[in-house]
C-alpha cells in the first residue's frame, strides 16, 4: 500500500505542534500567539442563575457554540470565557435546573 506524500507531510507537522483555544501554537518551546481569536459570553462570565452562551469566533467568523445546559435535573454545565478560551464547569443547584439555568 503507498502512501500518500502529502498525508506523511501532514503527519510530520501535526505531530511537531500543539495548539490550544486560546490560539496559541506551540512548537520547540516558541509560542506564537494568534490574536484573531475572540471567546464571548451572553451571560456575562460564571453565572449558573442565567442562561447564557459561549461563543468562539476566529477571524470574526463564528467557530463554535457552547449553550449552558442542564445535565440533568439538578445541575448546569456552565459555559464562561477566560483570557480568551472558555471554561466549563459543572455545578448543582440549590433547587433545579431549568432551561440551561439553576433555579
């Protein structure tokens, strides 16, 4: 079976970089910061009593979309960013979770 020159080519470079939400690419210890990267939130941070979004865009073009969610009955995944990335985080609510939201 051949392999294809361009998909080792992809290999070699997928496998010598890390990169993080942030936009940051990390390479030997050099990072190169990618400022078009931009994480908003709907409901203003850590807020479990409010149903918010996360949203990431790159170059001002929509990337990805994290709503605050119920796990279940009596817990939210809250979405919020944070220099940039976001953060989620489970937590239980004092009486139920409705709607993305404690109550």
């Amino acid at each position: 079976m051949r392999k294809s020159p361009f998909l080792i080519l992809m290999i070699i470079l997928v496998s010598g970089c890390t990169t993080n939400l942030a936009g940051s690419v990390v390479q030997d210890d050099i990072e190169i910061s990618t400022p078009d990267i931009v994480c908003k939130d709907t409901d203003g941070g850590d807020v479990i009593d409010i149903q918010g979004a996360v949203t990431i865009e790159v170059k001002g073009e929509v990337w990805k979309t994290y709503n605050d969610e119920c796990v279940n009955a009596d817990s939210v995944m809250e979405y919020y960013c944070e220099d940039e990335a976001y953060i989620s985080k489970k937590y239980d609510c004092d009486n139920a979770c409705i709607n993305g939201m404690c109550r």
